[in-house]
C-alpha cells in the first residue's frame, strides 16, 4: 500500500480513530509493510547464497519477521472495536522481532548486501513501532 493509500484510507475512517497519532501510525504501517518486503527478499536471496546452511537462522528470523510485520499492518489498518492492548501487544512484538532480525541480518550484511538492506528496513520499522508505542503511551 502505497503512502498516499495508507494516508488517504485513514482520513476516511468515518470515527475518530481514539486518539491515535495519525502520521506515526500511518507511518508505523508504511514501515511494516517495507519491512515485511524487505525479509522476504533477504530470506529468498539467503536461498541463493552458495552457503545457505550458514543463513538458516537469518532465513528464519527473516520469516518471522516478515510475517509478524505484515500481522502488525493489519492490525493497525483496523479500527472498528479497537481494543489497545492488543494494538500495544502487536506493536512490541513486532519491535522485537525486527530487532532480532536486524541484528542477525547485520551479522551478514559485510558479505551480503541484501542482509544490510534488510537489516536498515528492520531497524526503521522497530523505531517506527516504538514512536507509536511512545504516543499511546505504551512504550
């Protein structure tokens, strides 16, 4: 979903969306959905790699990561029924898995480019997840 469309079906949610900082959690949907992107790509390209027993670990936590960030999304696209502790508990779920994953993926990114690429998108999604956090006072 594109920046616009995550903005754009925001500021046509009929309610009041309780508070919620629109541009960090517009923002904190935008970088979970990159980050979602960018483990699936890693994961692939570690499947690549003539060494791809060395990157089990990166491949999985890549896996995790990319499906914990697209659950993330989602949650945070609904509001109808918005329970907070819910929200707060998939928000630091997801901070932890991509720091996990950034830091595994950081371990590689000298002799793999896609792991660096991975692990910048992880750690902008972390700190996304951790602004909205902060705003709901959560953090």
């Amino acid at each position: 979903m594109s920046s616009t469309a995550v903005r754009d079906m925001l500021a046509t949610y009929p309610a009041d969306l309780g508070g919620i900082d629109p541009g960090k959690l517009t923002r904190c949907i935008e970088e979970c959905g990159a980050c979602a992107q960018a483990c699936t790509a890693c994961a692939d390209a570690c499947l690549s790699e003539g060494m791809v027993g060395d990157l089990t670990k990166c491949i999985r936590t890549d896996m995790d990561c990319a499906d914990i960030c697209t659950a993330t999304a989602a949650v945070l696209s609904r509001h109808t029924g918005y329970d907070a502790g819910v929200t707060a508990a998939m928000l630091h779920a997801c901070a932890t898995v991509c720091k996990a994953c950034a830091d595994e993926c950081a371990s590689h990114a000298d002799m793999h480019d896609h792991c660096r690429i991975c692990a910048e998108a992880c750690r902008s999604c972390e700190q996304a997840c951790d602004d909205l956090l902060e705003s709901l006072g959560r953090r």
